[in-house]
C-alpha cells in the first residue's frame, strides 16, 4: 500500500471516532477508539493535526492536552459532495463530468417511453 | 505588409471564426464525428482568440515593419535598452514624424485594447483551471474520508446518498476517480453499471475535462455571450457522445442507453428550492444522446474527417501566418 493510501486510511478511520463521539476527545482517547490499536501516539497527532488544518476537526485547548471533534457532521460534507457532483450549487466549474443530468417535463417523458420500448425489445435485463 | 493589412486579414479571420461559433451548434453533422467537431471547435476558438487580438496589435503597428511577433520583440528590445522615445517613435506613438494626434492616440488606444484582450484570456484560462484544480482536491479530500469501494462497481468509489449520480474528477492517473452514489447503484443494473463505468473511463483516460475547460472558461467569463454559452454547450455534448462511443465497444447499446435514460428520469436529491433552475442547460441533451444511441446516423464519410480536419488547421495556421511572417 502506498503512503498516500495510508495516510488517507488513517485519516479516515480517525475521523470515523470523532464522528461516532459526542464529545470532543484528546490524542490519547482517539488512539484507544481506533480498530488499530498499534499506532504510534505521534502518528495519531499528526494525522488529527493534518484533519485540522484541512478543516475537517476542529480542536480546542483542555489544559496541556488538545481535543478535537469534527469540524461538521458526516451528512454536511456527503451533501457537499453530492451538491458539487449534480451541479447544483450553482457553479460552473470544470471540476468534473457528470454521466447524466436530470432531466424534466416532456423529454422525461420522451424517455420514460424510450426505455420501455427497449426493455420491450430487450432479451431480459440483467439485475435489477 | 503592413500593419493595417495584417490587421484587416485577422479580422475576417476573427469575424469568420465568431460566426462559424455562432453556426456550429445548429449543424447536424457532428454527432455523427464527435472527435472531429470537437477538433474544429478547438481551432475555432483558438482561431478567433489569436485573431482578436492580432487585429488590435496589428492596427497599433506602423507599417512595413514584418509580422507582429517580430515587431513586438523589436519593440521589446527596445523596451529593455530603456529608449522608451525610441519605442513611442517607432511605435508611431509620438507626432515626432508629423503623425497627427487622433492616428497616435487611436494606436495607443488598439494596442491597448489587444494587450487587455490577450491578458483577459490567458487570466480568464488560469483562473479556470485553478478553480477547477481547487474544486477536484477537495473533493478528493471528502472521497477520502467519505467514499468506500463496493464489488458492484470495481475501480470505483461509492458515497452513501441516495440520489442517483455518477461523475469522474479527472486529473493525473492515480488521481483520477470515478464516483457512483449508492442510489446510482440501486437504480441501475449491473450491465448498466458496466456501461456508466466504461463511458467515465472513457472521460479520464482521453482526458476530456481538458477539451472542455477552455469552453467552460469562456462561457464563465462571458455569461451573456450567446456564442459562448453554445460553444460550451456543444463541446460538452460531443465530449458525452464520444464518451458514449468509447463505452459501445464493451457492451450492448441497450445498457447504456437504460442507464441514460434512469438517470435521466430518477429525478435529483431535494436541493434547496431553486438550486435546481440550474439543470435549465440540460434541456433536450440527454435525449439527443438517447436518440443518437438508439438511431445511429451514418458515421461521417473519411473525406468529410479529412475536410473537417484541413479546416481546422488551415483555421489555425492563417493567424499564426499572418502573426509570425
């Protein structure tokens, strides 16, 4: 596995805890949480600190120690994602290509009849 | 030749190119060659852009001074030597030789214009790519944490949302990914799915993203231009169908035109009330693909490709001719 596959694994499975906790946890609590339980304390701080300079955990200082929790909730950023991937936060980037835009009114039904006319024609789907 | 006469040939090239834009979308032929329509819309825009502004440096230009890539290094190498009277001198932007104050003040006025065009698209360009190059590294931070892989579709990363979507963020190999929803996964078949993920591979592996960005550049730069927003519009189209083309070759027609059309019809995730005026750019797209797979038109005979392709550069040549001799 690579180290960028790596770092994204971790990173991920880190965000995981703060996700499933209510309360904002130190270093030390996320390492106990984690599937993985050798990782180094160092690896855990910098992956957490990486998530924070991102924008993804926020931290806040208790006493020697800092806590982190998720910057926003697991829904907020799927939604972010989703909004971008059907074009509809109203900016016309180039980021991506999308398969297929919705469509409405009479070509939905133009079709809607098309794909009849093909399941009609066709030798039995596959799936579904 | 002079600068008038330089100027007077890239502006037929500039006008005739802005008006085969403008006439481009309503041809039928290209969905029957995609990769040579897209080819010409290419040199179209490349055409008119280098015309543009060969016009307005052109008319600033004294006469008899070679082509306009020659006359401005001169330029620049006097620039350097710091002889700016020199410069405006020979620049005829001095009424040192009698010249009378309009004819300066109209040079100064052109090669003003032409530098300002010249920057605004090179800046109009960069601020695309770096938008885009912006958008794709978030999503691809958020994919990280938020996508899984599932058997159903191999090579490729599932969110969990249950609306229907599947795209490709395109970039360098190991960057690329190609994104399907799980309401994607439960609104198509497998042999559908096969078909999405052959055409978004057909996207990343021809890089298609990169066709596009100079279209989507110009259409963001010039929102009410009607010629843009089509050239956009129709390069994004024919990136589709040759992206559909690419996917016929692993499978049945059938598949990928069941999938267009269950996208197509599946209907969006509630957005916020009026995000979803923005699907007004779709209209009658999908359908054309949907037709275009489900009729297939003659393809485009070699000698109309070749033709096409001759245009094209022929198209560019002329410009860069007139700008470099």
């Amino acid at each position: 596995m690579t180290t960028v596959n790596r770092l994204g694994e971790l990173e991920r499975a880190i965000m995981d805890v703060l996700w499933d906790t209510d309360t904002s946890l130190t270093v030390r609590e996320v390492s106990a949480r984690l599937t993985e339980r050798n990782l180094a304390h160092t690896t855990v701080m910098t992956v957490l600190d990486r998530l924070a300079k991102k924008g993804f955990a926020r931290r806040e200082r208790d006493g020697r120690a800092w806590r982190y929790c998720p910057a926003a909730t697991r829904e907020t950023y799927v939604t972010e994602l989703m909004l971008t991937a059907l074009d509809q936060t109203g900016d016309r980037t180039a980021a991506l290509t999308r398969f297929a835009q919705s469509v409405t009114g009479v070509e939905a039904e133009v079709l809607r009849d098309a794909l009849e006319v093909i399941e009609g024609s066709g030798e039995g789907d596959d799936g579904n | 030749m002079t600068g008038i006469e330089d100027a007077a040939l890239l502006a037929v090239v500039a006008i005739g190119s802005a008006l085969g834009a403008s006439a481009l979308p309503r041809a039928s032929w290209p969905r029957r060659c995609p990769a040579a329509a897209i080819l010409l819309w290419q040199a179209l825009g490349l055409a008119s852009g280098l015309a543009a502004v060969g016009t307005m440096i052109g008319l600033a230009l004294p006469a008899s001074q070679g082509g306009l890539v020659l006359s401005m290094l001169r330029a620049a190498g006097l620039l350097r030597d710091g002889e700016l009277f020199g410069l405006a001198r020979w620049f005829g932007l001095s009424q040192a030789d009698g010249a009378p104050l309009v004819l300066v003040a109209v040079r100064l006025a052109c090669l003003a214009a032409g530098l300002a065009l010249l920057v605004s698209l090179c800046w109009v360009l960069l601020a695309a790519s770096v938008a885009a190059l912006q958008a794709r590294r978030r999503q691809r931070a958020l994919l990280t944490l938020l996508a899984h892989g599932d058997p159903k579709v191999p090579g490729a990363l599932v969110v969990d949302h249950p609306s229907a979507a599947a795209y490709c963020l395109p970039g360098l190999r190991s960057r690329s990914r190609i994104v399907v929803s799980v309401g994607a996964l439960e609104l198509l078949g497998r042999g559908e799915l096969a078909a999405v993920l052959a055409h978004e591979r057909a996207h990343l592996r021809e890089r298609h993203d990169l066709v596009l960005l100079p279209f989507t550049a110009l259409r963001r730069a010039f929102p009410k231009s009607a010629t843009c927003t089509g050239a956009q519009r129709a390069v994004a189209l024919l990136v589709e169908m040759l992206a559909d083309d690419r996917a016929l070759r692993g499978g049945p027609a059938r598949e990928l035109v069941s999938a267009l059309v269950r996208f197509g019809t599946a209907g969006t995730c509630p957005a916020p009330a009026g995000a979803l005026a923005v699907a007004e750019g779709s209209e009658g797209e999908v359908a054309a693909r949907v037709t275009r797979l489900l009729q297939p038109a003659r393809p485009l005979p070699a000698v109309a490709v070749t033709a096409v392709c001759l245009a094209a550069a022929l198209l560019v040549a002329a410009p860069v001719t007139l700008l470099i001799v």
